[in-house]
C-alpha cells in the first residue's frame, strides 16, 4: 500500500513541478521562439526512449514470473491427483497411507501454506511433513519391487518441482531497487513533457499529458501488482488445489469406508 501511494504520489508530484516550471519559463522568456521549444523536445526524447524501454522490459519480467507461477500452482494441484489415482494401484497398507497422505498434503496447502504466499511465501512443515509420508510408503514400495514405485516417484518429483517453484515465485521478481529507478525515470518523463508544453498551448494538451501521466501511472501499478502473484487485485487463487482436495477427500471416503484420515480438515495430523 506505500510503495502504491510513494508511486501514484511522484508522478503527480512530476506533473505538477514540470506544469510551474513550464509557466515560470514562459513568463520569463515570452518571446519563446519554436526553435528553443523544438530544442526541449529534442532534449526530452533520450529520456522518453529510456522510460518506455525500462518499463516493458520490467512488465515482460513481471509478467513471465506471473506465468510461471500459475503454472506451477496448476501442475502442483495436477499431479497431487496423480499421485492419489497411481497410488489406487499400489498393495495395501502402502495404498490407503498414500492416498490419505495426498489428502492431508492438498489440505495443508490450503490451511497453512497458501495464506503465506501473500507474504512472500514459506515452505510450511505442516505440508513437508507429508511430503515426507510419501517417501516413507515410496520406500516400502520400492523393498517390494511394486510396479507403481516408479509412476509414484515420477509423480511426487514433479510435485516437489512444482512447489518449490511456486515459493520460490512468491517472492517479488524484480528487485526494488530496479522498480524505484524505472519509477523516478516514469516521474522525470513526466516532468518533462509538462516543462517542454509549447508556450501557446491549448486544452488538447494539457488532456494529452494528463493522458500520459494517467497511463504511466497504470503500468506502474500494473507491475506491482502482477509483481506479486499471490497478493493484489490480480492474483493467483487456490482453487485448483482446493478442488483437488475436495475431490480426492470424497474418493478417499467412497475407498475407505469407515477409515478416518490421520488429519484434520486443515490438514494437521491428527492425535494417535
């Protein structure tokens, strides 16, 4: 919310400046000619050049960050089911250990893990707690030589990757130093445009700057915003897990009639 009011705050506070500059220059030089007013604009242009570069490089960064999150999130939920359905093949007590294990694993998520991806993200040990029962069945497995050893570990690699990636995402892609430096670059743009106004202006542009201002105001806010995949108006939802989890919970009762879950519906294990 600061960093949103400091960026809204030196664009305006740009315009303004470059706006009183602008009148204090015509009222000094009256006799402006359009050579000295081509002059500023030819000044103004290197800067201009810079900002709008700096900007779509940075929303191209943000943005690819974005998407690799959301794919992450996607590919997590994906192959949680996976694992649930493979382990369907698996003898028992491996098969009900794992299956119950997916469950309580998407429930973690949901409870313990996902609010703190708005906070930068944080591995949860409530959720490698049963990441850990996976291994501790894929090893039990693999003594027996069971088929459904390998489709399990390839499953659960690609659930690990998956993870990381996702906290790894949460954290802001473009370092604030960087954000900063294309804010004040935006605000010098700004100003100089409104110092650089023709001395004969007219309403058109004045509307046109304000225009400019409004739409590098935007950018900014729009980089901010999609910075940060699992907080803001544009974030990533937890739906896909939590639909994951609600479905392989009703399959988990129709396969185990009468069995309770070692978890609790927030996915903490639940007393022996």
């Amino acid at each position: 919310m600061a960093a949103t009011v400091l960026t809204v705050a030196a664009i305006v506070a740009a315009l303004v400046v470059g706006l009183v500059a602008n009148r204090v220059r015509s009222l000094r030089t009256p006799d402006e000619t359009e050579d000295a007013e081509a002059s500023v604009s030819d000044l103004i242009s290197p800067l201009e050049t810079l900002a709008v570069l700096l900007v779509a490089f940075v929303i191209v960064v943000a943005a690819e960050s974005f998407g690799t999150a959301n794919t992450a999130v996607a590919t997590e939920a994906g192959r949680v089911d996976q694992l649930y359905e493979v382990a369907d093949y698996a003898p028992e007590p491996q098969r009900e250990r794992l299956q119950a294990s997916a469950v309580c694993y998407a429930r973690a998520i949901q409870a313990a893990e996902w609010p703190a991806m708005a906070d930068g993200g944080a591995a949860s040990p409530r959720v490698s707690a049963w990441s850990t029962e996976f291994r501790s069945s894929f090893k039990e497995l693999a003594q027996r030589q069971d088929p459904t050893f390998e489709l399990l570990v390839a499953a659960d690699d690609e659930r690990s990757t998956a993870r990381h990636t996702r906290l790894g995402e949460a954290s802001p892609a473009i370092p604030a130093v960087v954000y900063w430096f294309m804010v004040l670059s935006l605000a010098a743009t700004v100003g100089a445009f409104a110092f650089g106004l023709p001395r004969r202006r007219g309403p058109a542009h004045i509307v046109l700057l304000g225009v400019l201002a409004a739409l590098f105001t935007g950018s900014l806010l729009l980089i901010q915003d999609i910075d940060r995949p699992f907080d803001g108006r544009i974030r990533i939802t937890g739906d896909a897990m939590r639909d994951t989890a609600e479905d392989i919970s009703e399959d988990f009762a129709a396969d185990h009639p009468g069995v309770t879950l070692p978890c609790d519906e927030g996915g903490s294990r639940s007393p022996a």
